[in-house]
C-alpha cells in the first residue's frame, strides 16, 4: 500500500519554533502497561517520561471491566499456572509463544498481590482472600474483580502509585514519528493536542503502549480516539515487525442502543455471573453451538453464535441477540455488575428485571508488534513494546481477564529488561533532536488533475471503519478481503499528507491517526488473506476447518520501498509442564452456575 517509506530520521539542523525536551526513556501510553513499565524504570533510577493521547487516568485500561487472571486457588483449589497457561495456549488456538503464555501465568499471581499491597480494592472472600469468578473458557475460577470496573481500579492503583514514586507524565500528547539514528531510536516528533504545537523528545529507548487498533471498525469497544493502531504504525514505520494481525477478537456483547453507545462493551462478568443468552424466539441458543460450556465458550465461539443467529434472522429487529441475568438475586447484581446495572438504568432498562439487548463488537487484537517475550524488546535497538500493542501472548483468540495481566506482567518485565539495558550498554552521546524535517511531505492532488484538495480525515476514517467491518469482520471471505485491500488502496490515496501535526478531538482525527489506521488495515486484510483456514477469531467462510500446517504465525515486514511483505514462521515448543497441564483435558462444568 505504502509507496515511499516514512522519513524516521533524525532531523538535520536549522530554524524551529518547537519545543525540544530530552529523557532517558519515553513511554508512548499512559494505561497500565506504559505505568507500570514506568514505575518499574523510575524505581530503578531511570528518567523517564509517560505521554498519552487522553488526561492523565483516562487511559482505555478504564474499559476493562471484568477481572484479571492469577491461579492464586482462592476459590478452586486445583488451580495452578500451568493450567492458566493450558487454557491460554488452547483457546489461543495453539499459535501463542509458549514463553510469553509461561510467564503470564507464572507471574500472574505475583502481579495481582503487589497490586492488592498497593491498594487495589479487589473482592474478598469470606476468609480475606482474594476472590476470584468464572470466565469464559477457563477451566477454574482464576478472575480476580472489582465488581465490574476492574480496569478502572487498576489504572487508579498504577496512577498512585506511579505518582507516590515520581514518574513524570505530560498529557494530550501524540506522538506521529519514532526518529532513528544509525538504525536505532534516538528520538520522537510529537503533537501538543491542545495548541497544535509540535514537540521534538530527544531519547534511548522508547516504549510502545498505545494500545491496539479495535478502532478500525464501524462498531468497537472502544472510544473513538483511542485504539487507532498508533503503536502499529510507529513501529512499522520504524522498521519493526508485526505478527498475527488477522487475529482481531470481537466480543459477543456489545450495547446497540442509543447509538452514540454502539459497541460500548457490556462485560463478559455478566456472563460469569450467570447471564444467559436468547434469541428473539425465546430459545437459549447457545446449546446448538457448546452445550458444554454454553455461554461461557470462548469469546470467538460465543461472538460467531451470536452473529449466526441475528444474520440467519433469529436476531432482535434491532439486530441483537438478549442477554438475561434477571433470574439472579437482584442484591447480587447491583453487588457484583454495579456499573453495567447503571448504565443500562441510565438507558431504561433494568437488568435485574429485564434481558439486555447486545450484539458482537470489535474488542481486541491478539496480533501487533514482534517483541521478545523476556524484555520488550523489538528489532530495532532501543523500541520496546508492551500490553496490547504487543503480539505474542494471546495466540488467535485471548481469554477475558489475561489483557490487565499481561500490562502488568510484562510492564514490570520490560521496565527492568530496560533499565538493564541501559545500564550495559552505558551512555552514549545522542543525535540532537531539535528541529522539523526540512521538507515536509506534499499533499495528494486529484487523481483527475484538478486543482489540490484536502481531505476531511474523519471521512477517511468513517470509510475504512466500515470497509473493515463488511470486509474484515467477524467471517470473512477471500474475495471480500481482496475487495477490502482494493478499497483500502484508494482510502490511503485521500490521506491529507500535509499538516500531520494538527490538533484533533475525538470527533476529528488528526492525520496521522489516519495513516497509523492504514497500515494497521493493511496488514489485518493481508494476513487475513493469507490464513486459508479458520482459526480462534479468524473465521474464514470459504475455509472453515482449521489444518495443523497453519499452527504458524504470520509476520508483516516493511521493505526499504515501503511496500508490505508476509512470512510464516513455525510456533515453538510447548513447556513439559503446560503440555502436562494440556493433557489433562480440564474444563469447566457450566452447570456450576445453572
């Protein structure tokens, strides 16, 4: 799609009105992943500076609602690691790393105590301990919650914390380029959202935790200016590779009505606490789909029965499907789902009386940058990547609860993957970042010769949100994705290529948010394409079985011209002890909740 590669060096000396600042290590992202990396830098005597796109706390860690993973056993006993690494690698459908999956659940449960001894008010039991629910295709209790504002809890924890020990932070910043010296990170150009200003950050080592790219599509999870693929197209433009991008989760409940909450994620604890699901017809369909596990089958399995049923007409007039827990105590309810019963209240409908009206939404990418499990750390010295952004953990499809594991589990890791780093390879002097590019790209000009335009970048926007929906959606098709890559073609022709650094609001994306969405796009639909089977949240129509020669992840690589070229590569060996755990053939029985 790209015909030029991105100019990421560094800029050459001359006249600049910007403003220049210098830190050890510059973490794009400010939800628990990027604090949590920073904490772990500013405790071992790193400067380091966090940026992010939203004020400070109003990270998309907020969204998340219903837990977080750790085998502590508080509720089932039997419980261990390498059975919270079973379910992963299986619901993952076997392309996981089996390292990064390893240290997931090895160090999940030392994450969630260090956050419960920095003030994470975490449900307990009735003994003290922590508590733990169900979730879908786990095959124990290993979810730790806040009743259901588990992510808000846990970035309130971090920003403590990470203000207790002095990380500095600077909010409304965008990032839109990662500057290179010598083929290494020596900087970043940025935009001040509030007065369009442009920043030049003179750094090491930059981090990249800006989340995924769910945005991508007409209905997401997510709000609008978030989850745009900007850590996808930072690192692709600076020479770093992404694997397993076809690999997008859709959460089977999404809200439909009003529209400005379209999408807005209804929690998967409402399941887990016993949410059934019906069609229009009164049926409780999920037992033509897993009559064992019903409605809490893996995200995939329940997000397909769900549009199964509204596309075959048995959905709402709406287009939904209805979500029931009125047959749970009402006392339970406002106990253990106090925001979903809010917001539905807020709405006209009251959960404890009355099914919710839901619909699959665009939630996760299981795909991203390539980093190596250990440190971060991607090919190009000195870029890191960590939580969403990352590829690695959650393999074609991720159970609810592992994502605010991983941000601390591996924010910690890269954080002191970093720290040494920096310590072994000692000072060095850095190229002076201070000015912009002595030329700055030119916009498009028609196709048709008339004189130069510029386009409307939410139109853009709004055009590849629901080319991705029809073409890249929840099944998909090799003729539909080869349309979608077409279509795609023509979008990136429109992309402003002026004024990168211009202000945006939510309702406006800047330039650049444009530019990160096409190539985040771009490498969905090709590896989407590529994938000739259906595997976890990759549903090929034309291909419905899954074959044992694509237990392979697919890497995107940008080429010197810019252009983008694929590869397969084999997944590593299993661990003994989570192959062990695998041969074990746990699951879990629903009727515990019947």
């Amino acid at each position: 799609m790209s015909s030029k590669a991105p100019d990421n060096s560094v800029p050459s000396p001359g006249v600049s009105s910007s403003m220049n600042l210098q830190t050890a290590v510059l973490v794009i992202g400010a939800g628990a992943a990027g604090l949590r990396t920073a904490i772990e830098l500013t405790e071992a005597g790193v400067d380091c500076l966090v940026v992010g796109k939203r004020d400070h706390g109003d990270a998309h860690t907020r969204m998340a609602a219903g837990g977080i993973n750790a085998s502590l056993g508080s509720r089932d006993s039997a419980d261990r690691w390498a059975l919270h690494a079973a379910d992963t690698m299986r619901e993952g459908g076997y392309i996981g790393q089996p390292r990064a999956v390893e240290l997931l659940a090895l160090e999940a449960p030392d994450r969630i105590q260090e956050l419960a001894d920095w003030g994470c008010p975490f449900a307990r039991t009735e003994d003290g301990r922590i508590d733990q629910r169900f979730f879908g295709a786990q095959s124990f209790r290993r979810t730790c919650f806040v009743g259901d504002i588990t992510g808000e809890a846990v970035l309130s924890t971090l920003v403590d914390r990470a203000r207790t020990v002095g990380v500095a932070y600077r909010e409304r910043i965008m990032v839109t380029r990662i500057l290179l010296a010598g083929g290494a990170v020596a900087g970043a150009r940025c935009i001040d959202l509030d007065t369009g200003r442009t920043l030049h950050i003179q750094t090491r080592v930059v981090v990249l935790a800006a989340g995924g790219c769910t945005s991508l599509y007409r209905r997401g999870s997510s709000r609008a200016d978030e989850n745009t693929g900007d850590a996808i197209g930072l690192a692709w433009e600076a020479g770093a590779e992404l694997q397993d991008m076809e690999m997008i989760q859709f959460h089977p409940t999404g809200m439909i009505e009003p529209e400005a909450m379209s999408g807005h994620l209804v929690t998967e604890a409402v399941r887990g606490e016993g949410g059934r699901l019906f069609n229009a017809q009164g049926e409780r369909f999920m037992k033509r789909y897993t009559p064992e596990q019903m409605e809490l089958a893996a995200r995939d399995v329940v997000a397909r029965a769900n549009y199964t049923e509204i596309r075959e007409g048995r959905g709402t007039p709406r287009g939904g499907v209805l979500l029931d827990i009125s047959h749970v105590d009402p006392a339970r309810i406002r106990e253990r789902l106090p925001q979903i019963h809010a917001l539905f209240r807020e709405h006209g409908v009251d959960i404890t009386k009355e099914p919710m009206e839901v619909a699959p939404t665009a939630h996760y990418p299981m795909g991203g940058v390539v980093v190596t499990p250990e440190t971060g750390a991607t090919r190009v010295p000195g870029l890191y990547a960590v939580g969403e952004a990352a590829a690695g953990v959650h393999g074609a499809n991720r159970l609810g609860g592992n994502s605010l594991a991983e941000t601390v589990v591996f924010g910690r890791r890269t954080g002191l993957a970093i720290a040494q780093w920096l310590q072994d390879t000692g000072e060095r002097d850095r190229p002076n970042v201070e000015t912009e590019p002595s030329a700055a790209a030119e916009p498009p000009r028609p196709r048709d010769g008339s004189p130069e335009r510029d386009p409307d970048p939410a139109q853009i926007m709004a055009r590849l949100r629901e080319m991705m929906w029809t073409h890249a959606g929840i099944v998909r098709h090799a003729e539909g994705l080869r349309s979608g890559l077409a279509e795609l073609e023509e979008l990136a022709r429109d992309i402003p290529g002026r004024h990168e650094e211009s202000a945006d609001t939510p309702e406006q994306p800047a330039p650049a948010e444009v530019r990160f969405a096409v190539i985040a796009a771009e490498a969905i639909l090709r590896s989407a394409l590529l994938r000739d089977e259906s595997r976890g949240a990759h549903s090929r129509e034309d291909a419905p079985e899954s074959r044992d020669e694509w237990i392979r992840n697919i890497i995107c690589r940008r080429e010197a011209d810019g252009t983008m070229t694929l590869r397969c590569e084999p997944v590593a060996p299993i661990p003994p002890a989570v192959q062990e755990a695998l041969d074990e053939h746990h699951a879990l029985d629903y009727h515990h909740l019947e």
